[in-house]
C-alpha cells in the first residue's frame, strides 16, 4: 500500500479527555466558514475558527458528543451538545438569531433614560451600559450562547442532526451505551429558546451501538442504520404514523411497527468475532461510472433478466405442467438470487383486469410483447433506483473495511491495524466520497470506492478522530482530517488533497498538442518501434542533463 505524506497542519494544547464523537467540524456561527468543535469531559467546550481558538466554554458537565445542525429548523445552524450525564445543551450565536438585536437594545435604553429624565430621576446607569457592551460585543463577534438546557436519558454516546422521517424538518437522533436509539424533535410556536425537545421514538437493539448514521434508499426515504457488533447492523425505516409526542396516547400494532426494523449480518460475520465493535457510515457520495462493471451488482441480475427474456421467448407456448408447482418458475429457468424471476402466469379465482378487457388476449404474440415490454419497463427502472442508492461503509476493530450497496459486499479489505473511527472525506476533489479508517496507533487508510487505497501515520496514539472541510482561511474550505492524541493535543492537518489515489506513469506526450506531437514525430523521424524508443530516450537524456 502506497504512504502519503502531510505537512500542513495546525496544532492545539486541549487539556482534559475527549470522547469517540465529542469532536465535530461545521459552521456553528452560520458566517460560512467552519469551525472545529471539541468537547471534553472535564465540562470545556472549545471552538477554534482558522488557526485561533475562538470561544471556551465551561461548566457544562461530561461532554459525550458534539453535532452541528439545523434543530431549530430554522434555516441555521446551532450546536448541539450531549452530555453524559443526562444534560443536551443547545448554542447558538446571537448573529444568526436577530441581526437587529443591538439596535432594538439601544433603542429601548435611549427611551427608559428619556422616560426616567422626564421624572427628574438621576440613577446610575453604569451596569445598563455593561450589559449592552457585553451584548453589543456578541453581536460582533457572534460568539455562541447557550439558548436552551433540556433533561435527557444518561450515558448518550453519538448525536446526529437530520430528517428522518422525510417531513422536512430535522430531528435529533441518540445513541446511548443502554443499547438504545432515541429520536427528539423541537418543538415551539415562540421565539427562541421557549421551546422544548420533544421524545418522539424509541429502539432497543440486541447488541452495544457502535454508530448511527443517516442512509437513503432509491426511492430517498431516509433510514437510520445502526452499528451492531461482529459487522452487522440495524436498519431503522421511519414509520410516519409512529412519530408522535410521547404525552399522546395512541394504541398501535406493535408487529407493524416492528416490520420498519431489520437486520443485516451480510453473511461475512458468520466469520468474525461475533462481539468485536463496529463503526459505519452512510450516504457515501459516489462520481458518475465511480465503479467497474465488474463490481456493480446489478448489471449480473440485468443480464441474467436478458436471458430469462430470451428463453421465455424462445419457449413460447411451452406445457405449463412442467412448472415448478411452488414458485411458478419454469424449470430450469429461474433466477435464484436475482430480482428478475420469469413466472408463468397461474390461474386466479378471483377475476383479473384481463377477464374484462376488451382487448383480445387470445393473441399470444401480442401477449408476449406486453411481458417483454413489462421487462423492460421495469429493468429501466431498476437500473434508475440502482443507480440512486448510495453505498455505504463498515469497519471493525478487528481491521476489516467493506463497502456495501444494497446489502451487497461489493468489496471488503483487511489491514493489520485496530480501526475505532470511519469517516469520509471527497480528498481527490472528484465529487466521490473517499473512505477514511483510522487506527488506535494513528495509522490513517484512505480508500476510495474503487478499492485504491493509501495509508498516512500520524505520530502519535489516537484517542479520537474526525474529518470534514475546515476554513483556515476566511472563505477558503479545504479538505482535513483531525486528532486528538492522548498527550491532550489537537493536530488538524489541513489542505488533505490527493490528485489521484492511483499512481500515473509520467508520459508528457500525452498532453501535447497536435502541432507539438507533429514536431515531435518530424524529430524523430521515421524508424521502427524500437528505435523510436532509443531514439525518445536520447532525447530525454539530451533535455535532462545536456549534451556530453
């Protein structure tokens, strides 16, 4: 595997100890630049924007988990804050709340100072002009302030900000170390901050939660996927009957709730250590033709669709007693593991549009031609939804990294290093989600969805680990990867670019022009392959190191 180097970085003393997710990279101030969130455990919050530390925070209790996101649905961003210790703390900078805030402050103390200089009343108005410095000082500098502290269930490891349930409003989704996933949505019909989070939901799992992450299906349902150990995981469809408020009182079928949850083994954790963690991540975003033909899972059960077409073409008016009585298939026909099985048509007791159509369905010809028009409407629609879904990842901490589509292995690799954090990162600049696995020991994989894979090694024992876009400069975002080490350091490597995650040879013919190569080919003159190449090689040597 080939090793890349970083050099540009920044680095940060951070007294006190960091969770897995008490680490997070988002524009928190909404100014469009985005800034590096870190919480640790000792109750500090700390916010770095560029190459400063920008605003600390204490008093907060055993910071868990971090996230940025819209939970006011408002349009804005706040941060979210989870404490362990059964505490969710909400931020939000008084720039994006009311622009006009300090003005209206103003306003009002220039009146009550009126009012009071009518009443011949001298007060001293010292402290009221502290207190607009100080807000006047927010307003410029839209430093966070704590809008909103709600009670939730302790011993909360990951937070995650999205629409779940595909309402256009966010939710705020818990993971606890309890085996439990929660689901809270805000609720408010005043101003900020008068609101409350409302419990909407509640799973259990088998087995300890490793991650949450947000996957949409083909037709963009969102779902939740769960990390399980031993590499498996739950999926979590919203059912849009089931969000409710906790205080209303509805009977529901608990089997069809259930029905919207199920689990993945993806047959490969019959082979693994069936109690070692998990970490997953979703939505991985893919380039046009990101994959080979070979690793598309589709275009096998497209294919074998073709065939099937043919043989039922080919078979035409063929005994229907030779079918296979349990599935209709005709023998020999059937696809076993595809989603296109050629029936035969069966004989219902209750009539059919057929039975009343007006059409006559005593034309075989005609009625094959509509089932292979039925084929083909509906393999165009496969191919669509196919190439909607998006792939997602897994790795455990046992050094396996699978890249999954439609709970499809399309390929899985196995490194020699603990692997506890997965994240993603667009680090070739192609608009494709690379996959970034990093290790106990700071060995950092980077892989693409093609298997092309390159490894970094950070100095120093990770403790925890994430990446996203951070500005260093006002306005200019570049692609980064963060740790925390456990001598209390921040490293923030930024500018993490790679122009290719496959090594190119050096051929500078490729990239001349028309007028160039017929220079070149008059120089060289003409000769067989061979001397060509001798001849190339000369030329090289000539331009490198002169004439001898």
């Amino acid at each position: 595997m080939r090793a890349v180097s970083f050099v540009k970085r920044l680095q940060w003393d951070l007294p006190g100890t960091v969770c897995r997710h008490g680490l997070t990279i988002g524009d928190v101030d909404n100014d469009g630049d985005n800034e590096l969130v870190v919480g640790t455990t000792e109750g500090e919050l700390y916010i770095f924007k560029g190459s400063e530390l920008w605003q600390k925070i204490s008093g907060l209790g055993l910071v868990t988990s971090v996230a940025v996101g819209d939970i006011f649905n408002y349009g804005r961003n706040a941060l979210v804050v989870i404490c362990g210790d059964g505490w969710a703390h909400i931020f939000y900078s008084p720039r994006s709340v009311n622009p006009n805030i300090t003005n209206a402050t103003s306003t009002i103390q220039q009146s009550t100072k009126d009012v009071i200089d009518q009443d011949n009343i001298k007060l001293d108005f010292s402290s009221l002009d502290q207190i607009d410095s100080n807000n006047e000082a927010n307003e410029l500098s839209g430093k966070m302030e704590c809008v909103h502290v709600q009670r939730i269930p302790t011993n909360t490891k990951i937070v995650l900000v999205a629409d779940v349930d595909k309402d256009g409003a966010n939710e705020m989704i818990l993971g606890l170390t309890d085996r439990v996933v929660r689901s809270y949505r805000w609720s408010s019909n005043l101003e900020l901050g008068r609101g409350k989070l409302v419990g909407l939901n509640k799973w259990e799992c088998a087995n300890q939660i490793g991650t949450v992450t947000l996957q949409h299906m083909a037709d963009g349902t969102p779902t939740l996927l769960v990390a399980q150990p031993g590499g498996t995981f739950m999926r979590i469809k919203y059912n849009l009957e089931d969000c409710r408020l906790d205080d209303e009182t509805h009977q529901k079928n608990g089997e069809t709730a259930a029905s919207y949850v199920d689990y993945q083994t993806l047959g490969i954790s019959r082979m693994r250590n069936q109690n070692i963690s998990t970490e997953i991540i979703g939505d991985l975003e893919s380039a046009p033709e990101v994959r080979r033909d070979s690793l598309d899972p589709a275009e096998g059960r497209k294919k074998s669709a073709i065939e099937n077409l043919k043989i039922n073409r080919t078979l035409g008016n063929i005994d229907l007693s030779s079918g296979d009585q349990v599935d209709g298939n005709i023998l020999g026909g059937n696809v076993i593991l595809g989603d296109y099985d050629v029936k035969s048509e069966k004989d219902f007791l209750l009539p059919s549009y057929k039975d009343f159509s007006c059409h006559d369905n005593s034309n075989n010809n005609n009625e094959g031609n509509l089932k292979a028009k039925d084929i083909n409407e509906t393999d165009v629609t496969d191919k669509k939804n196919s190439s909607q879904v998006k792939p997602y990842a897994l790795a455990t901490l046992d050094g396996t990294i699978m890249l999954v589509k439609d709970e499809i292995i399309l390929w899985s690799m196995q490194v020699d290093h603990q692997i506890f954090a997965l994240c993603r990162l667009d680090i070739t600049g192609d608009g494709s989600d690379e996959i970034v696995a990093c290790a106990w020991d700071g060995q950092t994989y980077i892989l693409d969805q093609q298997r092309n894979s390159v490894r970094f090694q950070f100095e120093e024992p990770v403790r925890a680990f994430c990446t996203g876009n951070y500005n260093v400069t006002p306005g200019i975002s570049t692609p980064c990867v963060v740790y925390n080490s456990f001598n209390n350091k921040i490293f923030l490597y930024y500018d993490v670019t790679l122009p290719s995650m496959v090594t190119k040879p050096l051929n500078p013919i490729e990239e001349l022009s028309f007028e160039e190569e017929r220079t070149l080919d008059d120089l060289l003159g003409d000769c067989t392959d061979t001397e060509r190449q001798q001849r190339m090689q000369q030329l090289t040597e000539w331009l490198l190191y002169g004439m001898s």
